[in-house]
C-alpha cells in the first residue's frame, strides 16, 4: 500500500514538473498578443506631416523653378513636394538618398566606396534632374548626362497613409516593436569623424559603403507598462568601425513608425491564460487523491 501511494506521489510531483514546463513556454509566447489591442503614437513633426513607407520605384523629377531660378521645385511619383522649414528626408535607400532643403536645395549622397562629402546640385548648372529607381537599378540624370547610377535592394519615399514618419533628434523615447528591423530608417553620409562613408539602414540591414568598414545599429528598448510587446527606445546610434578604431555617432535625421499596436498585458483573456497553470495543478492533485481513494477501497 504504501508503495503504491509513493508511487501515486511521484507520478503527481512528475505531472506538475512536466506540465509546468511544457505548458509555461506556450502560455507565456500565447500572453503576448492575447491581451487587449493597444496602440502607441509616435511624434509627428509639426513641420513635416509627411508620411513615408517602402515602395517598388521612384521618379524623382527636379526642375528649376520659374520664380527664382535658384531652387528646385520637385515631383515624386507624380506628387509635388511641399517645401518646410528644415531640409527634409524624400528619398532613402542603400543605394542613394535625397534630401530637400527649406529652400528648394537638391542634397544627395551615393553609395561610393570612396565617400566624399557631395554638394548640393545646381539649378543653374541642371536645370533638370531626375532620378529613378526600379528593379534594383537606380540612376541621377542631367537631362540627357548620366551623373551617378547604381543598385539598390530597397527604397522608400512619400506615400499617402505610410507607416512612417520623419523625425529630427534622437529617437530615445519613441514607441517601437522589440526589433528594429520594421521601425527605422536612416541615410546619408558620415562625415563627423575620421572614418567618412555613406550609410543606411532599412529593412532590418545596415549598409556601410567602405568595404573596409563595419558597422553596427546600437538598439536597446524597454518594456512598456502594462503591454506584452510594445517598446521605447532606450538606446539608437551606430558605431563604424576600420578594425582599430571605433567612431560612435547618432544620426540626426530619421524615419519611425507613426503608430505601433500591440497588447496589453491584461483583459479577461490574458487573465484566464494566467490561471490554467492553476487548473491543470489542481487537476492532477483531484486525480491524485482519487487515485489514493479507489486503492484504499482495493
């Protein structure tokens, strides 16, 4: 008898063991997004009301404009472009990336082994400039003159309802998923330090023009309150490193989602998950004890 009991306690002891750890893993990656709905928004520039996301082309047309010769007025993907009062992020990729300035100006950077600082282009000197983008083969022309081509694997400009948003300063505080490879994108060229080189990073990949170089995206976050899965920035800048020397710097200007939804760490769902580990216990302790019954009654 009492062997048979030892027995019934040790089958239970091994029951809770194995369901605790074979239930726990899925009920913890089932509590994520099984709470409430919620959603986050992030800083929307009050210069800047442009929203951006990933696209298959762009046809970015630059032509002098008639009121001042000096400037530039543009046109991508058929829109015409709203100055504002800073420059401004049109087109980023790993291949090129164009900003505007508050008074027309063309500012591009390329991805050249060999970066150096470009100036902005001239009105007076192209009065028409275009650039376009598709299947991965992206190309700057002066009229007829090819200035700069390349390759490309991924673009984004403006797009009416995009998921992102331009933003002028750190990003430390923003709404964000745990990963940053569907939040933010940065572009342009380094020149701050000693180590120059045109980068981007988009599509969860940075891209560092100098072969020789490396370059690392430094991402931290933190869990916010009362959600399963949304984040705010803790930590976002990029070390480019030659092998012995490391230059660590924040980009100043950027794209980040609008809004991030997630859930919430809570509802009757959530709660009712949080008690089956309970029920199962209570379970196999109801089935213990009517197990030590029916061999008292033998």
């Amino acid at each position: 008898m009492n062997t048979k009991l030892i027995t019934i306690v040790l089958t239970l002891v091994v029951g809770i063991i194995l369901a605790g750890s074979v239930l726990m893993p899925v009920l913890n990656d089932a509590k994520k997004t099984i709470g409430d709905e919620v959603t986050y928004t992030n800083y929307l520039m009050t210069s800047n009301q442009n929203h951006y996301d990933y696209v298959d082309s762009v046809e970015l047309t630059a032509t002098a404009s008639e009121t001042d010769g000096i400037s530039y007025d543009f046109v991508i993907n058929g829109n015409p472009i709203t100055l504002i009062s800073d420059y401004m992020l049109a087109v980023a990729s790993d291949g090129v990336v164009i900003q505007i300035g508050n008074a027309g100006q063309f500012a591009c950077s390329t991805n050249l082994e060999t970066y150096a600082s470009e100036p902005n282009l001239n009105p007076t000197t192209y009065p028409t400039v275009t650039l376009t983008m598709n299947n991965g083969e992206w190309s700057l022309n002066a009229g007829d003159t090819v200035l700069k081509s390349g390759v490309y694997t991924w673009v984004v400009t403006y797009k009416e309802n995009g998921r992102y948003v331009a933003h002028n300063s750190s990003v430390v505080g923003a709404y964000c998923h745990e990963t940053p490879s569907d939040f933010i994108v940065y572009g342009g060229g380094y020149s701050s330090g000693d180590l120059d080189t045109f980068y981007s990073y988009g599509q969860g990949k940075l891209t560092v023009a100098v072969s020789d170089y490396e370059g690392t995206l430094n991402w931290n976050t933190t869990l916010v309150d009362g959600t399963t899965d949304v984040y705010q920035v803790t930590t976002c800048n990029i070390t480019i490193s030659d092998g012995e020397n490391d230059e660590t710097y924040t980009p100043y200007r950027c794209l980040y989602l609008y809004e991030v939804t997630g859930h919430e760490a809570g509802g009757a769902s959530y709660s009712l998950l949080g008690a089956i580990p309970v029920i199962v216990i209570v379970a196999l302790i109801v089935a213990a004890i009517g197990m030590v019954a029916i061999r008292r009654n033998d």
